[in-house]
C-alpha cells in the first residue's frame, strides 16, 4: 500500500489566502516524492469530493450551519485517521483535535497568526495589535477561547510558524510542542520584460488591521488606480471611500489564485500595509515577479523588505507618509528598477518553496 497523508485547512482554492496558497503547492511537491495524500477543507463552490490521481479532495460547504460543519469535520477526520498516520493541520485546529484524538496520528500544525486575537478585532473593531493582546489582560471570553486552542495546539507532534515576531508570541502561550520557524516560500516566476500598467495591487482578506482604506486613499493622491482582490468584512466600507473620493479602485472580490497572478505580472506596484502579518505569500509573490512593494514597517515586512532596497517601507499609522512613499517611488525609475532586480534575488536566495518544502516534508514523515 502507497504511503498517504491527511492534509488539512480551512480554505483551499478557489478561495484565496495563504492556507490556501501553500496547501496547494505542498500538494505538488508531496506528488514529486511520490506521496499520496487526502484534503480536508471547508468550501463555498466547488465538488464535495474530487479525485486526481491517487489524490483525494473533500470539501465541506462552508454554507452548513457552523455547529454541523464542525461535526462533519471531526467525523471525516476520524474516519480518514484509520487509513492516514501522518497530517499536516494548517487551520481547523479544534476539529482536527477532536478527530484525531482517539488515534493520536503524527500531526505537524502550521501557525500563521492568532486566530483569537482576529476574532476580537473583527468582533470589537479595536485598533489592539497582536502583541498587546497577548500579553494585556484578556476578558473571560477570550480567556476560554484561548484556552480551547492552546488545549488543540497541545495535541500537535510539532508547530510551525512563518514569522520570527509570531514564534515569540506563540511561545508565550506556554505550550508543549516545540516551535519551529520556518519562511514561507514561493515558486520562482521567470523574469518577464513586459512593459508594466501604472497600477496597484492589494491582495488580501478584507479587515481593518490590512490597512486597505490608507492605500486606496495613497493611490487616489497619486493618481494610480488600484486594484483590490479579495473579500471580507471591509468591502462596503472601501467602496463608500471609494465613491466619496470619486477614485478610480477597482474591486475583484472573487478572482482565482491564477487569475489574479495573472494581474498581478500585468501590473507594476504592490501594497501591504497592514498592522499584522504572519509572513505574506502575496508579497513574497510580487516581490519575485519583480513588483515595486510598498509595505508598512512591521517586523514580518522588515524582515524581508529593505528601505529602497528591494522596496519602500513605511509608518502605516501615517498616511502622509505613505502617499509620499508612493509618489516618490511612482516619479523615480531607477529606483523602481533597482527594487525590481533586488526583490528577484532576495526571493531566490532566501524563498524558494521547492527547497522550503523539503523542511515541511521531512517534519511530517519524521517517526513519532
């Protein structure tokens, strides 16, 4: 019998996110080994189950009321648990557990952020970045939650993280596995010399610490049109912006993955100005395709990206400042050509998925 391993998340293509960017790609890389594996994964659209190969994908309606949707989860989980040893859980942690408590398979959890922190901020619509939320008191509700995700987080054989300020503030929850840090990774795009739209970009789940309405109103200052994919909770409030400032954003709520890279080779600038970040895949991508990014100053961001080096970094918190970071940027073409070779070669020395991968791999097959 061939080897075969249980992949989970809670979004997969054609929605669009990073679980649902790396999913994918790990996928490719599990077939290249010549190992097998069966999705589980929460959709709006799509088959509840689909075949390639060996490989087997099943998707749970989104759309099911929430309690039942956690039940079916959990079921398939323990069932898929007879035949699989091995998962690799990037979201739906509580379900997995659940799942897999019985037969206690080898799981590796993958970690991109606080899942309680951004159920606050969508809640509340507090400004509390995730840093002061972890370590500031927390209300009773958040206290039993954080609790239920630390008690899931508990049952993993090992947690992985994208972000060196994310393995911190994981640490400090004070679990048993241990944390280990690994860079998210893109696949190399080849080096186009098409001539560039003056456009930009934001890819990104739509809430309010992605900072979207500060870049709406930077592009519409310097005359850039700029393009938004994605979809969330701040859609009707960047389109009221939008129309106030008679600005010419488009909005592309349910493009495909493929699509909107598709844009985004197309186009010539990149935004990301949020408060939080994990480690972005969208900006790695861009930055790869050679794109001018423009990125707030956090450490996920300044990890990567160097002042007017391979791009622009900038006080999100002023929207001055970035305004003037974008017209600096939009005036100067050496500038823009400098980041551009600078962002390619960074990527390929330090983001290359397919020797990424192998570090992923080898944490899942490694024996218990």
């Amino acid at each position: 019998m061939s080897l075969r391993v249980g992949l989970v998340t809670g979004i997969f293509p054609p929605d669009i996110g990073g679980p649902a960017t790396f999913i994918p790609m790990l996928m490719t890389e599990l077939e290249s080994s010549k190992i097998n594996y069966t999705v589980v994964t929460l959709s709006s659209q799509g088959p509840i189950f689909s075949q390639k190969d060996s490989n087997l994908v099943i998707r749970i309606p989104r759309t099911l009321p929430k309690p039942l949707r956690m039940l079916f989860t959990v079921i398939v989980i323990f069932y898929l648990s007879f035949s699989v040893k091995r998962f690799y859980v990037n979201g739906l942690y509580e379900e997995f557990t659940l799942g897999n408590l019985f037969f206690r398979r080898r799981s590796v959890v993958k970690i991109v952020g606080d899942p309680i922190w951004e159920r606050f901020r969508n809640r509340d619509n507090s400004q509390v970045g995730i840093v002061d939320f972890n370590y500031r008191g927390m209300s009773l509700v958040w206290r039993l939650q954080r609790v239920l995700l630390n008690f899931s987080l508990n049952q993993s054989s090992v947690l992985v993280v994208p972000g060196k300020e994310l393995k911190k503030v994981i640490e400090s929850w004070g679990l048993k596995p241990k944390v280990i840090h690994i860079n998210n990774g893109v696949y190399l795009q080849p080096t186009l010399d098409q001539k560039r739209t003056e456009c930009a970009i934001v890819v990104s789940r739509l809430v309010n610490w992605k900072n979207i309405h500060k870049a709406l109103v930077a592009c519409h200052t310097a005359g850039i049109t700029l393009l938004i994919f994605g979809e969330g909770p701040e859609l009707e409030k960047l389109k009221a912006i939008q129309e106030s400032l008679e600005s010419s954003t488009e909005f592309f709520p349910s493009l495909s993955r493929a699509e909107t890279t598709e844009m985004m080779r197309s186009h010539k600038y990149f935004l990301l100005l949020s408060e939080y970040e994990g480690q972005s895949f969208a900006l790695l991508e861009a930055m790869s395709m050679g794109m001018v990014v423009v990125v707030s100053d956090i450490t996920a961001n300044t990890d990567i990206v160097e002042n007017e080096l391979n791009g622009l970094v900038v006080n999100a918190s002023s929207q001055e400042d970035i305004n003037q970071a974008l017209l600096k940027v939009s005036r100067n073409t050496l500038l823009q050509e400098r980041i551009k070779l600078n962002s390619q070669e960074y990527i390929a020395r330090n983001h290359d998925f397919h020797e990424l991968s192998k570090l992923h791999i080898d944490l899942l097959m490694k024996e218990t």
